[in-house]
C-alpha cells in the first residue's frame, strides 16, 4: 500500500447493509466515524466493566501503553 493511499480510501462509496432489505449508499470514512469507532469503544468498555466486575484490578493506566514521542 502506497504512504498516502489510506487517507483516499475514505472517500470510497460503499454500500452499508441496514437490514437483508434495507441499505444506505455512504463513504467509507462516515462507515468508520458513525459505526465501527463508536462500536469499537462500546465494546472495549463493555470488557472493562465485566473484567472490573470480575475482581481484575485494571485502571487508566493499563490502557495508556507505552509514551509516543517523536525525536527531538
């Protein structure tokens, strides 16, 4: 894949299934903003509470990872 073939991949029409009878015609880009990063954070939250409930002790920080700089 080219450097800077992902951000016109954004742009692709695509066709996102409501129901086997029912669709809507959208970009990529709103397919990823309106479904899968919202999805994403539901469920990644879901898991949070259940392993919390569970007795795992797991914080903010567990979820940091590791500091990103750029080189000075």
């Amino acid at each position: 894949m080219a450097k800077n073939s992902f951000p016109s991949q954004v742009k692709v029409a695509v066709r996102f299934l409501r129901t086997r009878a029912s669709h809507i015609d959208v970009l990529a880009g709103d397919v990823l903003l309106s479904f899968s990063q919202p999805s994403f954070y539901f469920h990644a939250t879901a898991a949070y509470d259940i392993l919390r409930m569970k007795g795992v002790q797991i914080g903010k920080r567990d979820f940091y990872g590791r500091i990103r700089k750029k080189p000075i």
